[in-house]
C-alpha cells in the first residue's frame, strides 16, 4: 500500500469532520447514519485496502461497545432503581439541604470528584446520572448548570491521576515517578476542575436553557418507605470501593509487593473490574429494595432502563468506529512524527502532540500513552531533563490529550445522548469544557515548573 503524506492525511481528517457537521447539522441525518458513512468514506480516502475497510469499522465499533455497552446498561438498570425506589431523590434532597440550592452545581462536583479518584469516567458519570438528574429535576434549572461540574470532575481524574490508565502507563514509558504524578495531578486537576468545570458550567446553564431528560422518568408511582440516605450512599460507593480495591492489588502486584498468583487478591482484583463491580452493584440493588417494590416491578423497571439508552450506546459506538478508522489511517502518528522534529521545547510538544492525536483520533488514553511513547527517547537522550520535569512532562501531555472532543470521541456522544444535548450544544459546552481543562491545566503545569525551577 502506497504511504500517503501527512498533510494529505490531514486534509483527510480535516474534509471527514466538516462532512459530519454538514450531515448531521445541515441535512439533519441521524447521528448514527452519518458516522457510518464517513467513517467508510475516510477509510477510501485513507487508501485502507478494500477488504480490510469493513474489518477496521467493525473493529471501532466493536471495541467501543465493549467497553461502554455493558456500563451503560447495568449503570441504567442501576440509576432507574435508584429512580423509582425514590434514592436518587434522597440523596439530591440531602445535597441541597447540606449545601443549599445555590451550592447545589459545586456539591454534584464535589461528590463527582471523589467518586472519580478510583472509577473511569463512563462509570463514574452512569453512577451519577440519576443524581444529576434529580437534583436538574428538582431545582427546575438547566441541566447544564449541574451536568457539567460533574462531567468535567470525571474527566478532571481520568486524565491525571493514577490508577487511571492513561497516566500511568505514560509515568511508566517516561519512567516518571508516579507518586508525584499523582501528587502534582491533584494540585493541578483541582483549580483546573474549579475553573473548567464548574465556573464555565453555572456560565453555561445561565446561558443556555436545556431541561433535564426523562431518562429515569416512569409513570408515577407513590413511594411509601423511601431509602435512607445512607443506603443511597452504600449503593453508589459499592462499586468505587470495590474498582479501588483492585486498583491497589494491580499495583502491588505490578510492584511485586503481593504476589501475582495469589488466590485471594486475584479475586478481589476480579471483582474490582468494572463491568463485575457495577453488576455486583445492580445486584444489592435488587436485593435492597426487593422489599418495597417486588420483585416483578424490578424486573420490569431494569427492562424499561434499556430502551432509554439503546440510542446512545448505538451512537457512541459508531463514534468509536470514525475514531479506529482515524487510528488505522495513521493521520495521528503521521502529524506526531512531523512535529516532533521541529525542535520545540519537550513540553511544549508534548502538549502540542497529544492534541493532535487526541484530535485525529479520539480517544485521550490513546493519545497520552502514543504521545508518551514517541517523546521517551527524546526525553531519555536529554540528561538535563530533572525527575520533576518528566513528571510534569507527563502531565502536559494529559494536558493534550484532552482537548478538543469531538465526534470521534466516543465520550462526546455519551454525554450529548445521556443529558439530551443537540451536537451543536455540546460542542459548545463538552467540547468546551475539555479543551478548558487542556488549556487552564497545561498554564498551571508551566507556573509551578516555573517555581519549582526558580526555588530549586
């Protein structure tokens, strides 16, 4: 197969998202259609050979489902018990008496945050959602005032701290310490969360009306014996509890400290994953409130919870597929090579290169580990390079990686089907609110480089 020039790879990606604004904004076609077909029109352009285009969208859209399909249904199952048994309803009324009705945005955040240190962002946002949404529900304000403070805290964490794995597998290829990684992490990711997330979010819902979807909504029902607050918080820390766990374990055992064929902490470390956490959580669900709704009204509120997002995790599926059509056409690696060779400062570039590759493909996993990979010889052929410049190197590059969501990103079409955004909508406010965190992230990163330099 004949290898295509950067640039020529770039205008490629450049003509495959103003197609997609034009299909889906202009033409109005369906979000679902539309990615289909320039995902297939890419792979042309790209010059994929013909009998491996079909294998490259499937396997996009595959790996996409397989990772989100199973949170979003078990995380939906989940949030319309907590729904209907009247828990989501307790712990929002419990947050606004705690904080006040003005405090509300920053008390969603703030559980956000905590939930989000051990939990990856699709899960940690399923397990909030009918929160979320009950608090939008019950104050009557846009549902942008309390989605994006909650939305940018899981996004805040994902990006920059351990466990997750895009920070640490980029501290372990630029051989970084990740204690510090996590350390630096939290002074940076909470001003940045602060000032992305939840300023830009009350200015977003000031801005701009969107009422709360009925995504939970049911026919009414009167509940007589509703949870206590503290069960509500037993339920929705279940699984964080349990993913920290085995976040811990596969450290240690990465460490060596514990061994890697102990029995005991495999299975611990099983139950931590995430699908296996959130089932283990639907099932105390069940159990809990057994009691007071039956169990034949439980099995028809988990199967009125699939229809509601059917729609989104088709979307951001097909999201998936336009992203592994742009990995596979190698416009991210192409563009990262270029650049890499203009001699900028290591900082810089890596910002600079994991936003193009988060760009050109979508996902800020992929981004941070590709970009950490292809900046470690530069790094590790520069002794001047100190130990708390390599971990603040990382971090610039989750920096990067974040910026700039778009219809490749299947995170962007996760939160415009879960809160009932148009695609113009949340490219004004996801898209917005990621290169925020980017942006105010990577200034804060360059001040106190900046102090610690001149200090040490």
């Amino acid at each position: 197969m004949q290898e295509l020039s950067a640039s020529y790879l770039l205008c490629v990606a450049a003509v495959a998202v103003v197609l997609l604004l034009f299909m889906i904004m202009k033409l109005k076609i369906h979000a679902f259609i539309s990615l289909i077909i320039i995902s297939f029109l890419t792979s042309l352009a790209a010059n994929t050979p013909l009998d491996k285009i079909l294998g490259v969208m499937l396997g996009g859209f595959g790996s996409t489902l397989a990772s989100v399909a199973l949170l979003v249904g078990i995380g939906a199952m989940i949030g319309k018990i907590l729904e209907v048994s009247g828990g989501a309803q307790v712990l929002a009324d419990t947050l606004i008496e705690f904080f006040g009705v003005q405090r509300a945005p920053f008390a969603l955040g703030l559980a956000s945050l905590i939930f989000a240190f051990p939990i990856f962002f699709d899960a940690g946002l399923i397990v909030m959602l009918p929160v979320i949404l009950s608090v939008a529900h019950k104050l009557k304000g846009s549902v942008l005032t309390y989605a994006l403070p909650s939305v940018g805290a899981f996004s805040v964490m994902h990006v920059f701290l351990p466990p997750h794995p895009g920070p640490v597998a980029a501290a372990a290829t630029i051989d970084a310490n990740v204690g510090w990684v996590l350390i630096l992490g939290l002074i940076i990711g909470l001003p940045t969360w602060y000032f992305s997330s939840y300023l830009f979010g009350l200015y977003s819902g000031k801005k701009m009306y969107f009422k709360a979807p009925d995504l939970f909504e049911d026919e009414k029902i009167e509940i007589k014996h509703k949870p206590k607050f503290l069960t509500v918080i037993f339920i929705l820390l279940t699984p964080v509890v349990l993913i920290f766990i085995s976040a811990i374990i596969s450290s240690m055992q990465k460490l060596e400290i514990i061994a890697k064929n102990d029995i005991c902490f495999n299975v611990l470390n099983l139950i931590g994953q995430t699908p296996i956490a959130l089932m283990i959580t639907l099932i105390i669900c069940i159990i809990v409130f057994n009691k007071s709704l039956g169990a034949k009204n439980l099995e028809k509120y988990c199967e009125k919870a699939l229809p509601a997002i059917c729609s989104v995790v088709l979307v951001t599926g097909a999201g998936g597929m336009f992203g592994g059509v742009l990995r596979a056409s190698g416009i991210g690696d192409a563009l990262a090579g270029t650049l890499a060779n203009l001699g900028i400062p290591v900082i810089l570039a890596g910002f600079i290169i994991a936003a193009i590759i988060r760009i050109a493909q979508g996902s800020a996993t992929v981004a941070l580990t590709t970009t950490a990979g292809l900046m470690a010889p530069i790094i590790a052929a520069n002794t001047s390079i100190a130990e708390f410049d390599k971990v603040a190197i990382v971090l610039a590059i989750a920096c990067g990686s974040v910026v700039c969501s778009h219809f490749n990103d299947s995170g962007f079409w996760l939160v415009k089907g879960l809160f009932g955004l148009d695609e113009k909508t949340t490219l004004k406010t996801w898209t917005m609110l990621e290169t925020l965190i980017g942006v105010i992230g990577f200034v804060f990163i360059l001040i106190i480089l900046a102090l610690f330099n001149l200090v040490f």
